[in-house]
C-alpha cells in the first residue's frame, strides 16, 4: 500500500495519460502493446489533475479547499483519501498507476492543467460504457505489399489497388487527431506501412508529433531511411515512457 501521509508527493506514473472524455475521466496506458484504460468520475478526475509530483497530498487538499469553498473541510479530505485509494488499485498486469515519495519531490512526471479536466453537469454520465474519443488512431497509410502470404485476404479485395494518399495529407490527419482529440497512440494496418511511397517521411513526422507507434514491414529498409527516423526522434521516450519499436521481417 501506498503511504498517505500528508506530507507525502504523488504523481501519476508517465506509463498512464490522463484525458478528458466529456462525461468521465480517462487513464489510458501509452503503450502499443495493449489497450488499456480506466475511469475516473470527474472529481475523482481533478484529484488526479493535480499529482504532479511537486505537491503534497496537504497541498492538494489546500487547493481543493480553496476551489470548493461551499464544501466543509472534513467532506474534501474525505474524498481525497477516497480517490487516492480508488487510483491505488491496478491491474496486476500494468504498471502502478501512483507514484510516490515521502520525502521529495518525484521528477520528470507530467503536469496538467486541471482546468482541462472539468466536465459539464449535462454532459456526466456515471453510467458511463464506452469510450466518448478513440484513445487510438487506426491508420492504414497503403494497401500496397510486397510479400504474397498464403493466409493473406488482400487479393479478395482491392487492399493492393486502393489510390495514394500523399505524405502532406497523412501529416495533416496526424495532427488533427493529437491536437483536436489528444491522440497520441497509432495502431498500423494495411498493407505494409513501409510500402507507402514517402513511408520514411511519414513516419520520420509522426515521430516529431510525440506519437507512439508499433512498424513492423517486410520492405528493404536503407540506411538513409534508418537515419531519418533516428534523426527525427524515433528513439526519443513518449512522455518519458512510451517506446516506438521497428520490426524488420
């Protein structure tokens, strides 16, 4: 268990992000390995907001007490501890989802803007079943291959044929989607995501998007290619976490 003493700093470990998704808040795991997620009622949702890692569980409390004033004392100390206990659990399988410190403040974690995290009376829904905002963006950039594997269904469709959709517009698509709806994860389909014409491109500008992806290609991969990635961060950590990996077949 986590020690919740009132001088002790949390954060929100990196590996989880957290997003408003209008009737409730989200934590989703950065990873391209799995989906992952958890919810938050709203107020829940702002505890959370302010676990940066530079507060203390009494300074949390102090700005919740100045935020909601028509609110007795003891009532937000109460759902603090609640909340905290309500982050606390995590499924065996994923990273804890708290970090914490008795004595420091814990560095490199994220800071949000708790503004961000308020949700509209109309628009709460505690019986809340599906994700309002895909936490993934699915994205098939070619139906093109060059391999001709027997379990493969392209040659039933017109996956090979389908028309080129050019770099600028791809480009534009990715930061539409991180900048209007908090994208941050790619899931890659196709065809062969290196098949694409200006493939290297594409990919060399996700990477200075901050997006997390997963390529695995069949395609030669030269060394100029090889060097763009590097050189446009492909190894850099998403929010200090997230991993992008390429696998070569």
């Amino acid at each position: 268990m986590l020690n919740f003493e009132r001088n002790s700093y949390l954060a929100i470990n990196p590996a989880y992000r957290l997003r408003n998704d209008k009737s409730m808040i989200i934590a989703f795991l950065l990873s391209t390995e799995a989906i992952s997620y958890r919810y938050f009622d709203p107020q829940a949702g702002l505890v959370a907001s302010l676990l940066n890692g530079k507060r203390t569980i009494q300074e949390v409390i102090d700005i919740l007490k100045d935020v909601c004033r028509n609110d007795p004392a003891e009532k937000i100390e109460s759902y603090v501890q609640y909340a905290l206990e309500s982050m606390e659990k995590t499924d065996a399988n994923n990273p804890p989802f708290l970090l914490s410190s008795n004595s420091t403040s814990i560095e490199n974690c994220i800071d949000y803007d708790p503004c961000e995290f308020i949700v509209n009376q109309q628009d709460y829904n505690p019986i809340w079943d599906r994700l309002g905002i895909p936490i993934q963006l699915l994205v098939m950039i070619t139906g093109a291959c060059q391999t001709n594997c027997k379990y493969c269904y392209s040659d039933l469709t017109n996956l090979r044929s389908m028309p080129i959709i050019p770099k600028e517009e791809w480009i534009k698509i990715f930061r539409q989607a991180k900048e209007n709806y908090k994208i941050q994860l790619l899931g890659l389909t196709g065809g062969d995501p290196w098949a694409h014409p200006e493939a290297a491109l594409i990919w060399a500008e996700a990477c200075k998007l901050d997006l997390l992806f997963f390529l695995s290609t069949k395609c030669h991969v030269d060394y100029s290619d090889a060097k763009l990635l590097v050189d446009s961060g492909f190894l850099s950590k998403v929010n200090n976490y997230g991993i992008r990996r390429f696998q070569i077949r």
